[in-house]
C-alpha cells in the first residue's frame, strides 16, 4: 500500500496506472474508518483495478468549529485497516496541500439541495463537501466513485457536482452498514457512551416502523407517529424527521406510487449529531 502526502506524490503514483488504462476507484473519507468505510473500499476494489482512498477531515465543510476540532483521527488504526483492506494508494493531504494561500473560492450551484434538510441546518457544509470532492476528482481522476447511503442528500450533490462540471466519473452508492442492532455506522459513534448507542437505536427503530407502516397511513401522519417514537426516548433531540420524494427530496403529502420515497433523520445524542434514513419503498 503506497502512502502519499502531497498532490505531485499521488499524481505519480497514479501515472502507469492511468497509462495502462487501469481503471481507478476512489473512496474519498475523513478517516476515523470503520466496518462502512471498509466496505466501500471492497465494493471499490469489486469495480475497479486500482482503489484510491484519501483520508482528509476538511475543514471547508464544517460549519461548527468545535466539530472539527473534535473530530477524531485515529490516524495509525486507519491505515493498519486500510493495510488489512488492501487498499492500494491512501492519500492523506495536509490542509495547506489541499488548500493553497492562492486557492480560488468555491461556489457552485447546488439549487434546492443546498437550502433544505442537512443544506438548511450545515449552512455552507455542501459548498465545502463539493469543493473538496471536485479536488479529490481532478487529483486521482477516478473512473468511478464510492459514497455510503447514509449521507443520501450528500450522494445528490455529488452527483449534481458531476453534471454540473461534466466530470467523467460514475458514482457508486453503497448501502449503510449498522451494527447487529440497527445502529448505522459513523465515525461520530466513537463519542456515545454504551448507553448513548443503545438510546441511538432508536432512530432505526423509528425509520424501520415508517418503512413498515408506509402505505397505511398518510406520510404527514406517519412522520408524527415516528416524531413520537423518537420522543418516547429520553435524551434523543430531533433535529428533523422527514418523508420525502427520493428525486427531489421534497416533502411528501401524499404518496404517488410511480415515485420512490425516503426517511431523512437526524438526532442528537449526549451532544453527538447522528444522521440517518431509509428508502421506505
Ligand atoms: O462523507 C464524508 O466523509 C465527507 O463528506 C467526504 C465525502 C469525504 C468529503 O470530505
């Protein structure tokens, strides 16, 4: 497994590859890796024949400078896992590599998706996730991408990010991974105390009860139902829960059976911010 630090590093790193027209996955992280990660990166290496994962906590895409301070990076334990994984080239930048004195500013057109659910509550979090991942995509130039589901608004704005600027790069949504009980995997969990992660199942319990009473009941009336369950549970703060059109993900008041709908959740734990969703059919 190569180890890089700077741009011209990776670049060649990447020169036979691309010469030999390998084809070349990127799995872009902010470290803190765990068994999702790890299973992008082997869904990474299904598709392609070199796999590419960056390790970066950009700082363009927090909107809480608290949150990035305590963001961990278990710097060491990643790469024994990326090793164990058998990844083949980590790139892990410093901010100054990625972020140049002279670097342009970065505003791209992400339309609605940048006012609503995680673009209305992290004001600025998609302008930052886009301007890293455009780096990342010009840097590696990736045949395909991979991107966990449980970011679902995030996968959109990539993929908006990729018409937008007409890359040539296809994206790979992998499916979450949860722990036996439901939990979705996050780099965040590491912050919840054992009875933290047992009260956090309750956003899956709340997103599997929507999934399962979907079409009985009105969404307006099945998200207060699941409003309730989350409730129910003391300490759990609710940020927002939501049934939306997948497409747009705008909020649904009535179901249309031609369209694909999703749960968009998101809660805070003993001061740790969870997100999660379901596709409910
Ligand atoms: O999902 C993440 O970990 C980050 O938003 C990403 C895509 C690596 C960009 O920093």
């Amino acid at each position: 497994m190569k180890i890089v630090h700077t741009k011209q590093a990776l670049e060649s790193s990447l020169e036979g590859v691309r010469a030999n027209g390998r084809k070349i996955a990127l799995v872009p992280t902010m470290g803190a890796l765990h068994a999702g990660h790890l299973s992008l990166i082997q869904e990474a290496q299904q598709i392609a024949d070199l796999v590419v994962c960056s390790i970066f906590v950009n700082p363009t895409q927090f909107n809480d400078p608290k949150d990035l301070e305590k963001y961990p990076r278990p710097v060491e334990n990643d790469l024994q896992l990326l090793q164990q994984a058998a990844c083949d080239v980590v790139f892990m930048p410093t901010v100054e590599e990625m972020y140049p004195k002279n670097d342009s500013p970065w505003h791209i057109d992400l339309g609605d998706l940048d006012q609503i659910w995680e673009g209305e509550k992290r004001p600025g979090h998609f302008q930052g996730v886009t301007q890293v991942v455009y780096k990342l995509f010009k840097l590696v130039l990736p045949d395909v991408a991979c991107f966990g589901q449980k970011d679902f608004q995030q996968v959109m704005v990539i993929q908006r990010l990729i018409d937008l600027k007409e890359l040539p790069v296809k994206i790979h949504i992998c499916p979450t991974i949860r722990s036996e009980e439901g939990l979705a995997l996050s780099s965040r969990n590491v912050r919840l105390s054992a009875a933290g992660k047992q009260k956090a199942l309750v956003l899956f319990r709340t997103l599997s009860y929507l999934k399962k009473h979907f079409t009985t009941k009105s969404p307006l009336s099945l998200k207060e139902e699941g409003l309730q369950l989350l409730q129910d549970e003391q300490e759990v703060e609710v940020e927002y829960l939501a049934i939306c059109e997948s497409r747009t993900l705008a909020e649904a008041k009535q179901i249309d059976p031609d369209k694909k709908y999703v749960a968009l959740l998101v809660a805070w734990i003993e001061g740790v911010r969870l997100i999660d969703n379901m596709i409910l059919n």
